[in-house]
C-alpha cells in the first residue's frame, strides 16, 4: 500500500471526503480495520453503497443507536462509508457520540445530499479530512510524468500494467459517476445535457469559464451550467479557482476557472484518452499546469496551510497560474512545462506580479534541472518546489 499523506485524528470522530476511486476504503481499512491495535471486535462498519444496509438504516436510522447501545461488545469506532446516501444517520450519530461516547469514522464521495438535505454536519465533533488522487510526494520513486499526464493518478491505475485496462477503468469510472452520483441521487431532471455538459467541461479544465457560451454548446442556458459545475465541486469531480482580489468579495465578481480532480478522468471526459500529450505541445503545458494545480490543491489540504488559491487575469490576456494568499500575504507562482528557462518570461513574470499587493515570495516552476534565481524569482524544478511546499 502507498503510504498516504492525510493524517485523520486517533482520537476523535472525523468526516473523510473525496471522490470515488480516491481510496477512503482503503485508507481506513488499512489505518484501522487492519491495525492490531484496533482488533475487528472494536470496530462496527456499515457500508450504505449495500442497497439492505441504505434501505435499513434509512427507514429507522435510530436503529444505530440501539445496536450500539444494546451490544455486548464496545465498540471503540463506528465506519459509516458512504454517508451521504442516508443523510438522517448524522442526528444519530450526533447523539451517539454526546450520549455514548463513541467515535465515528464518516467517510462520503459526495455532499450534496448533506448540505442540500440540512443534515448535520456535527459542529464541530467530527474533524473534516479530504483524500485525493495520489500525490507526487506519496509515491516519487514511482512517479512518471508522461504517464500521470495522460492516466491520471488514481490508485487502482497505479497497479494496473495494461493500457487497455486503464482506458477501460477510466471509462467505467466516468459511467459510474453518471449512472450513480447523478441519476440514482436523482440529482437532475435530465442527464443528457449534463452528459455533454461533463465533456466540455474537460476540455475547459483549466481555462476562465463562460457560462453562457458552454451553455450554448450543450443546450441549457447559463444558471444551469453554474449548476452543473456546483454538482462536480459537491462531488469532488473538481474545483474552481477565482480571479485574485485582494478582497474576497471583489474576487467572485470575476469568472472563475474551473479544474478536474485527475487528469485521467479529463482525458477520459475529453476523449482524448488514446494518446499521451508530446512535450513541448501547447497540451502537454495544459495539462502540466493542470497537474501542479492539483498538487497545490491536495498539499494545502494535506499540510493545512490554508491558502486561498486564485489566479490573476488583466485586461491584455496576461495571465499568473496561481497566487497563494495567507491573512495579507501573497505567493505568486508561474508554471512551465519547458525544460528550459526564459529568463524574458521570468521578467515578464516579475513585472506582472507588482501588480499584486504584499507579494511574499515569487516562484517560476519548470522542469529546468537547476534551481537559480532571476531578480525576485526563484526559479525551481517542479518537484523541488513540491517537496518545499509544506514550508511556504
């Protein structure tokens, strides 16, 4: 097993979200089902993806209560995986761990049902954790490029040799999603729109998003696309990134962009899954940046560095990949796919970024072999930056 970089608490019950395929299971099963400090006879798990357990627990959620209570055994942890498929267990759950002082594990690849039911979310007595496609500093030894541009680095690719294989777990991936994230939710009405809605979306990855004409493309107009792009954030399908204000507030007035969780599943969404990107190819960059935002994401997470991550758009298309924003300090960061370093985009750079207010540091990422700095900017491999980045 890859070791993970999360750490959830020992000590206290904790939510653990993420997409499907990420390997909360896993996770939990190897932390604690598995862990001879925790023996089986301590640990109660109810899967709800059983349709039994969900139908159950569903009808009489303070059925849990009673089993707890009424055992003989003590349970020292309670696993509820996939939560969100029976949002009404969370009041038992609350009152389970005030009344009998047991802790949950609340592992979920969606939280739509939670927010939009009203279910509680525990205040405060269940720590949230996230768990994502791997990182680069979860396996370097076995990392390769080219191979995670194109795959992605979801954790049952890792082990799977075939190429073929990979295609056909991506596709799987991505039917699985339509077939039980979106129409047994009953998330939406009609899942045609939202099926040519997911492939446009993949080939904007990345890009500043325009509502109205990705509306336009699929044939629904604009809220619903706003909508859609809401289900894959509640999914953990993706996240956006907005345009840098120094104020919050002015930030969500401009279009954000929007990126996929793995660059597998976009390049399965996308329809271009047959062939890897050729570096140096204006693709290849796209999606290397792609890549280095999803460390960002996953690491600021992982390392609780609590980042607001942006990036800055002007009115002549320049554009800095991101800005990592701390109280009323700044990070900018440029990413290139290029091996080597042109000092004229690092003083372009440099120059763009006055512009941003309480600029702390200024990073230029690349696969330049060599670290040197230009000006105000270091300039670093890509993975040297990654390895630092819990220290930004």
């Amino acid at each position: 097993m890859i070791p993970r970089i999360v750490k959830p608490t020992k000590s206290h019950s904790f939510f653990m979200f993420g997409a499907r395929g990420t390997g909360k299971s896993l996770f939990i099963s190897q932390q604690f089902l598995k862990n001879p400090d925790l023996p089986d006879s301590k640990i109660l798990k109810i899967d709800f993806l059983d349709p039994e357990m969900e139908a159950h627990y569903s009808k009489e959620p303070m059925s849990l209560f009673q089993q707890i209570r009424s055992t003989q055994k003590t349970y020292s942890w309670v696993f509820l995986d996939e939560v969100q498929k029976v949002p009404k267990i969370l009041n038992v759950v609350h009152k389970a761990i005030e009344e009998l002082k047991v802790k949950f594990i609340l592992t979920g690849s969606s939280s739509r049902k939670l927010r939009r039911g009203g279910a509680n979310l525990l205040a405060g007595r269940a720590y949230l954790n996230s768990l994502f496609p791997l990182s680069f500093l979860e396996w370097p030894q076995g990392f390769d490029l080219n191979q995670v541009l194109r795959w992605g680095s979801l954790p049952t690719l890792i082990s799977t040799p075939d190429e073929s294989d990979k295609a056909a777990y991506l596709k799987s991936y991505c039917q699985v999603y339509l077939r039980e994230e979106i129409r047994l939710e009953q998330v939406l009405r009609k899942i045609d729109p939202f099926r040519a809605f997911l492939e446009v979306a993949a080939q904007m990855s990345g890009k500043i998003i325009n509502f109205s004409k990705i509306g336009h493309e699929v044939g629904v107009d604009h809220k619903t696309v706003q909508n859609y792009f809401q289900i894959l954030e509640e999914t953990y399908l993706g996240w956006s990134l907005p345009a840098f204000h120094q104020s919050v507030r002015k930030s969500q007035k401009s279009n954000p962009k929007f990126y996929l969780f793995d660059l597998g599943v976009r390049n399965s969404l996308a329809g271009n899954i047959s062939s890897s990107a050729s570096p140096g190819t204006s693709f290849f960059g796209e999606l290397f940046e792609q890549l280095i935002v999803q460390e960002v994401v996953k690491l600021n997470e992982y390392f609780q560095k609590d980042f607001r991550i942006s990036y800055l758009a002007t009115k002549n298309n320049l554009e800095i990949d991101l800005i990592l924003s701390r109280f009323k300090s700044n990070i900018a960061v440029e990413i290139k796919s290029s091996t080597h370093i042109d000092e004229s985009a690092v003083r372009k750079f440099e120059l763009l970024a006055q512009d941003v207010p309480e600029i702390k540091q200024l990073f230029f990422v690349s696969q330049h072999p060599v670290a040197r700095r230009i000006g105000s900017v270091q300039c670093l491999h890509w993975t040297e930056w990654i390895k630092n980045f819990e220290k930004l």
